[in-house]
C-alpha cells in the first residue's frame, strides 16, 4: 500500500481496508499512507462499538510515540533501502 500512496497524486485517497481489527492494524495502514480505513468484519463481531474501542487504542499508540495528530504519521513508513 506504502508504494501505491508514493505513485499516486496526493490528492487521491487511499483506503486501508483487510484486516483491520485493532488500534494498532489501524496505526499501520495510516503509517502506510491510508487517509481512511475500512473496518468490515470486525464490525460485524462487535457492532458499533469497535470504533470506540479502535480509536482509543490508536490513540494511545499516538500518545505512547507523541503523536498529536494522524498527518504527524501518515505515509511516514521507513524502511530499509
């Protein structure tokens, strides 16, 4: 996806979806460069309340790292060149 997000004009977004059923598979499609995700089957476990739940614990994913905001992260996966 972090190849993808590099190609494309910036004003396309890019959605995370699959697998996404944490804070943390949340914070990893956004440092790949997703501007919105896709939560599916883990709603259809849990109901509404997995945006709450997934939210907090994104949030303190941003807090443990001193993040203050999404774009502090978004697309900003290093990797070893």
């Amino acid at each position: 996806m972090r190849a993808l997000a590099q190609r494309l004009n910036p004003d396309i977004a890019v959605i995370g979806v699959g697998g996404i059923m944490s804070g943390r598979d949340a914070f990893e499609h956004i440092l790949c460069g997703a501007s919105m995700l896709q939560i599916g089957t883990q709603f259809g476990y849990e109901g509404p309340a997995v945006f709450t739940r997934i939210e907090k614990e994104l949030g303190d994913i941003m807090l443990l790292k001193g993040y203050t905001s999404i774009d502090d992260f978004r697309g900003k996966l290093k990797t070893l060149d």
